[in-house]
C-alpha cells in the first residue's frame, strides 16, 4: 500500500512537472482548477508584528495587515482577533479600502503569557445589512511571550531563504531562531528582509552601488515600507541582499537593538543558470563553474552582461557581476549587535535521482560504471547542472565564509552550514523534502490573488514553489543548523557528543575507494554510536562502523560529515577539517 500511495504521489508530480516546465519554458498560464483554488483563506493575515516580543516590561504593540482584494472591491470591512490558547487578547473591525488594510492593538503586560505560548490571528468578513458575518479565513501563527533578552535573527536571501510556499512560522530562519531561543531561554525575534527572486548583488541598482539608496526606495511587495517583504512570495529581482542587509540595519538602529544571528543565501538568480533552458542556456551561465566565480565568488564579470535581454524572468538581467558572498558576509556582521552569520547550503532541488521513470537510487553504495551512466542519464543535462551547481556554490560559500572568518578582528563569526540534504531528497524521490507540485502548499492561496495582482510574470509566479524546501525540507534545515558545533559555541549551548575528528585524505582519484574514520582523541568513539555519514556529493551512508570507504564519481572538492548517534538520542555533528580534492 505504501509503495502504491508513494507512487501515486510521484504520478501526481510528473504532471505538476510537466504543466510547470510548460509555464515556465513556454508562458502559457495556469489551468484552473476550481478544487485547488482556496478562497476559504480569505481574508488572510497577510503579516502581524508585534514589538517588543518577547516583552521584558510594558505592552506589546501590534500591527495586523489583512489581505483581500475581493472584500476591497466589494467595499466591505473585516472583523480581525488575535487570541492566545483560548484567550482573546485583542480585535476589531477594519472597513477595506484597499486590497490591504491594517489595524493597530496592545496587549497589556499583565495579559502577555510568561511562558512561550501559540499565538494565533484571523479575519471574517463582517455582518452587513441582510449578511451574517462570513467564516473566518486562514490561521497566521506566532508566539508570544515575555522575556527580556531574546535571540534575534534576521534573514535575508532568495526564495531559500524566504521559504517559498510555507507559512512565515514555518520557515527556517525562523525555526532556527525559535530552537535557538528555546535552548538559551530567551526566546527569540525574527525579522524577514528576503524576497523570491532576489539577486546578490544587482551592481547598477542602486547606482554605483550606493546601498544606503535602498532606504530611499519602496517596493510593491512591501505595503507598510518596513523592509520585511510581506509579498515576498511573489518574485522579483530587488531588493538585492545587500539591499536587504542595508534595510536590517536600519530597522536595528531604529529600534534600538542589536541582531545576535543574520541567515543569509544568495547568487543562483544572479547567474539563473536553469529558467533558460527551453530557449537556451542564460547567457553567461553556459560555463556553470566560471558563472558560480563570478557571481557568488564576485570574481571575473565582463563589462557588458550577455543576458541583459532574455526573453524571460531571470534575474541574470540585472545581477550580473557585483559583489560576491564573501562581502555580503561581512555587510551582515557590521550590522549592530556584530551578529554572527549562517550562510544556508544549497540543497539538491534536482537530481540524479529524480528520473520520473522509477530508476535505482543513484546514491545506493557501489552503483557505477555503465549502470551509474545510466542512472545519471535518466533526466539528461538538467539533473546534472543542479547537482553541479550545489556542488559548486556550496564550495563557494564554505571558501566565502573561511576568507570572512580569517579576516576578522573578533574572531570568527561565520559558517557555511549544510541542511544535510541529499540527492534523494530531491524533486521525484522517494524522500523527497521539496515541493512536488503548484498547488498544495500553504502560500498558495496567496498567490492566487497576488500573483494575477503583482507579478508580471503570474504563470512563473503561480508555480514558484514547486522544488523548494517543503514543511520537512525547512525543519531539516534548521535542526542541521543546531547541530553545527560553531553554532552551538556561539549560543553557548550544551555538547551532545564527544569532541571527535573525521579523518580523511587530502585528494584521491576519480572512481577510487577513499576511506574515512572518526576517532576521539586518536582513538575510536566508545561503543553504541550509529554513524550518518555525508560525503559531500550529495549521497549518504548510515552504519555501525567507525569507517567507511566511499568512491567520488567526478571532480571535487568535496566536504564530508558526519553526524552521530548516540544510545540516548542525542546527536553531534562532526565535519572534516579539509574537503577531500579529486581528479
């Protein structure tokens, strides 16, 4: 029954596939579907702020933004309440002029829970003459608390970091700040700057790039001119990440607070190395390692950019050249608070495990030869540029992260850190953790009024979730993230495991068995671990053993880890101090 369900789901995929590849490769628009389009959302909680929280003394001041461009033209008003367990904490009515309206409340301290406690805000339309009120739309979701201290954390990136298709509290960033702040106590603060779409570094927006320019500019996606993209679902190429940084800042020293964490990701839609390929590969991105140089390393730009004109959304049009990751690293621990920085790993959105012909799992240990070609051959050049382009960027942000760190007068503050995805956690797998198709994840219903209302691009805007991170997708993300030894020292959190090193070679050839141990203090782990080995290529081992040989099947390098397990569950990550070089 399992393999049937498993199955039918991969089905279902192949055909999500397929209408999006048509959308996306030839701009035909979506086929509606009366069953998939949600109007039981509306009105929908677009964003709800609320400042302090957690709240060391006084009132926590609210702001609630309600969407919904039907109740606007219908000049109708909504009833809106925000409720804590099954208290009403505060509420109101709110006449809709405009696709968005937005209502201010407190909540009084001695109303404000002392423990973490869900917090939860929704909207109905209100009775009119003749009509009841109507039903009350989706569920925004938060929490609230006092506390005086709490972990800040801003994100700023591209679709991966912004979480395409999730609701906010489902997010990464924010789900690494809430483990965060649950492990220290303090609770925790997250400020979302990201937005789908965005590229690093557009070097001509602003002019000379001016990033203090970007506090003069507003944008469609962001109604209330914070800086947080409250549209961020929908794509577009600015505000750049440097943007996005500028906008932290501001916001920081406007507040009078300092960030403790920046997550941060950025450069494949400055290359947009995948949009093209029915028309033909983006130009400038035909060469994926010198294109991933250029764009995330910020090294080797041409003085014109050969994609200035491509008949497509791509944000290849205005992030060619620029500045690479390693400044963009920098930018965010100058911010106030000198904040250390995560920089999220790219996960494998495709791969050679995603054939939608049920193939052998690519990774399965000893596949190679004609039986790996053939594997790899399943979905052809596509599958292969997404892995490489993983590979590559992922290498690029450890060396980005590494050069940040070895300039710093106050020690090290940053860490390329890995989601330990593999590549069957990819589109069309059987452990698939991304988006498999347009239409069931939670922002859907967002975009199906946002995109027709936003976007100039609806067809690619409707379909843009499909291959991101999924519920799963995001909550492996920021459980990685906690296990990252950096990030544990940073937070002052408590070791899980023994201080153990992964031992490996300095190179090896193509093809060949490398073989890779773990020991403590020279000698093997005591007893009872199992073993969760990554080899950096994407593939994956689980044993009983402390070594393991494993072979590279193209050119390097590749960073191997390893997480283990111990008898009480606890787990530690260990990452090898060098990647491995093959060739």
């Amino acid at each position: 029954m399992a393999r049937r369900s498993w199955a039918a789901r991969r089905v279902a995929a192949v055909g999500a596939v397929a209408v999006l590849l048509g959308q996306l490769l030839g701009g035909h628009p979506a086929a509606a579907q009366a069953g998939f389009l949600p109007g039981s959302a509306f009105p929908l909680v677009l964003d709800v702020d609320l400042t302090p929280n957690p709240v060391c003394s006084g009132a926590v001041h609210g702001r609630v933004q309600v969407y919904d461009p039907a109740a606007a033209k219908a000049g109708a008003a909504v009833e809106w309440r925000v409720r804590a367990g099954g208290e009403q904490l505060a509420g109101g009515r709110l006449a809709m002029a405009a696709s968005v309206g937005t209502a201010e409340f407190s909540i009084p301290f001695d109303r404000v829970p002392a423990a973490e406690t869900a917090l939860q805000v929704d909207a109905r339309i209100a009775a009119s003459s003749g009509h009841g009120p109507g039903h009350y739309g989706k569920v925004w979701r938060d929490t609230v608390r006092r506390g005086c201290d709490p972990v800040r954390v801003a994100s700023v990136g591209d679709s991966v970091v912004w979480g395409q298709g999730l609701d906010h509290d489902q997010k990464f960033p924010y789900l690494t700040g809430q483990l965060l702040g649950r492990e220290t106590g303090r609770g925790h603060q997250n400020m979302d700057y990201s937005i789908s779409g965005a590229v690093l570094d557009a070097p001509e927006l602003p002019a000379d790039n001016d990033d203090r320019a970007c506090l003069r500019t507003t944008e469609k996606q962001d109604p209330d001119g914070d800086g947080e993209m409250e549209f961020g679902e929908v794509t577009q190429q600015m505000p750049d990440v440097f943007c996005q940084l500028e906008k932290a800042g501001a916001q920081a020293r406007a507040g009078g607070y300092g960030l403790d964490l920046v997550v941060i990701n950025g450069c494949i839609n400055d290359l947009d190395p995948f949009f093209g390929i029915g028309v033909g590969i983006t130009p400038g991105s035909k060469d994926l390692p010198e294109a991933v140089k250029r764009e995330c390393s910020g090294v080797g730009a041409a003085a014109e950019n050969p994609a200035k004109d491509v008949p497509y959304f791509s944000g290849a049009k205005v992030g060619y050249g620029g500045r690479g990751m390693r400044a963009a690293i920098e930018k965010a621990h100058s911010l106030p608070g000198r904040p250390k920085v995560i920089v999220a790993d790219f996960y494998y959105a495709l791969s050679r495990s995603s054939s939608p012909i049920p193939v052998k799992t690519c990774s399965t240990p000893g596949v190679a030869g004609a039986r790996l070609t053939s594997c790899k051959g399943a979905l052809g050049s596509v599958a292969e540029r997404y892995e490489q382009y993983t590979q590559l960027a992922n290498a690029a942000y450890h060396q980005a992260a590494a050069a940040a760190n070895e300039s710093s007068k106050d020690g090290p503050y940053a860490v390329a850190a890995d989601g330990l995805f593999t590549v069957d956690n990819a589109l069309l797998t059987r452990d698939s953790k991304v988006w498999g198709t347009p239409v069931t994840d939670p922002a859907f219903p967002l975009r199906t009024r946002a995109c027709p209302e936003l976007s100039a691009t609806p067809a690619q805007c409707l379909t843009a979730a499909v291959a991101h991170p999924d519920i799963e997708g995001a909550r492996q993300y920021a459980d990685s993230f906690l296990l990252n030894p950096s990030v544990r020292e940073w937070f002052h959190l408590p070791r899980q495991g023994p201080r153990a090193q992964l031992n490996v070679p300095k190179s090896a050839h193509v093809g060949s068995e490398v073989r890779m141990s773990v020991t403590v203090d020279g000698k093997p782990p005591a007893p009872g671990y199992r073993y969760h080995w990554y080899f950096g290529d994407g593939t994956q081992r689980e044993t009983g053993e402390v070594d393991v040989t494993h072979a590279y099947d193209r050119k390097g390098p590749w960073l191997s880890r390893l997480v283990m397990t111990g008898q009480d569950g606890r787990k530690v990550l260990v990452e090898a101090a060098r990647a491995i070089t093959t060739d």
